[in-house]
C-alpha cells in the first residue's frame, strides 16, 4: 500500500508540473522549494518525487534556501540516499556549493547521525564527494573535523588508522586544532546540533 501512496504522489507531481513547471523554482518565507521538501523529508515522498521535479527543471538543484543550503545539503542531513544519488548524478556541481558558512554536505552529514551513517561510504562511490573530505568550512574544520565533535561517528571510522590518513590533508581549523586535539574532549565550540 505503501508503494502506492509513493507512487501517486509521484505522479500527482507529475501532473502538477506539466501544467505549471515555474512551480519548481518556487519557494517558501525560508527559500525552501519542492525540492528541499522533498529531499528533507523522505518517508513523504520518494525518490520518484526528487526525479520528477529535476526532469521538470535541473536548476532546482541550485536553489539555495535563506541560509544557501541547497536540497542535496538538507538530503545528507536526513541520510535520503535515493536523494542524494538522484541530484548528484542529475546535477553533479551541486555538491560543491557551500551554505552561509561555507559548509558543503558533507559537513551538513558529519553534525547528523542518519547523514553520517550515509555519508561515511558515499565518497568512494561519488568521486566528485570525496574532495569534499578535505574541504574546510568558514572555521577552517573539514567535515571529518566535525564527526569528530558532534560525535555522531561510527567508531571504526575514526580509528587511528583511518585518521592518519587523513591527518595531513585535514590540518588544523582556525583555532589550530586537529581531529585528534577535538577526539580528546578540546573543542570549545558547543556541541550541539545546528538547527536546519
């Protein structure tokens, strides 16, 4: 019954774009559109919804809501892989656009549990992602810097091993600390969850 519903609302999108396909680029008091809804909110919708507002209009993608995040930012946030799959292989330069605070998305995964868990593998498989490792927000913290003091990490991701391979390419944030240096508790930013 589930698939159903997904379906319909699927093809209700559909439907609704083939009369008015402005509808893509419009957005709410926040600068959410369809897309962020539907990327951010993955039990109400599918995929299926994601795909058909692209192939409506591609520049969906690149609508940046009032903090210039874009869908595929709040995607990684909820850990919607069919999401994220879906705009990356569309709108492959999506994922080098960065929020208000210089934040790409695989920061907006390292703050969250369902986006770490996602993210984790995800730059393997998407080459264009696995330079974003390294990239550093408006702080100077890559995101393996914030897994690392959000703690919303998978232990085995932070072995030592795993770090030291990316000790060199993170470096030091603005207030010269390393992955390691926020591992052992010195990390003066508060540890709370951004609200998005």
């Amino acid at each position: 019954m589930y698939h159903i519903f997904l379906w319909f609302i699927a093809e209700t999108a559909r439907k609704i774009l083939k009369r008015d396909a402005s509808l893509t680029r419009r957005t709410d008091d926040d600068g959410w559109s369809p897309l962020h809804y539907a990327a951010f909110f993955p039990l109400l919708t599918s995929f299926q919804t994601v795909k058909v507002l692209l192939e409506h209009d591609v520049s969906a993608a690149y609508i940046v809501d009032s903090e210039k995040r874009t869908a595929l930012h709040l995607a990684f946030v909820r850990g919607n892989l069919p999401a994220m799959k879906e705009i990356m292989i569309t709108c492959p330069a999506c994922c080098e656009l960065v929020d208000s605070r210089g934040r790409n998305a695989l920061h907006y995964a390292a703050i969250t549990l369902e986006g770490v868990l996602t993210a984790m593998s995800f730059p393997r498989s998407i080459p264009k992602l696995d330079k974003l490792i390294y990239e550093k927000d408006n702080d100077g913290n890559t995101p393996l810097h914030l897994f690392a003091a959000f703690g919303n990490f998978p232990q085995r991701y932070l072995s030592s091993d795993w770090r030291h391979a990316y000790r060199n390419m993170c470096g030091l944030n603005k207030q010269n600390l390393s992955v390691d240096d926020i591992l052992v508790g010195n990390f003066p930013e508060e540890k709370v969850i951004p609200s998005i």
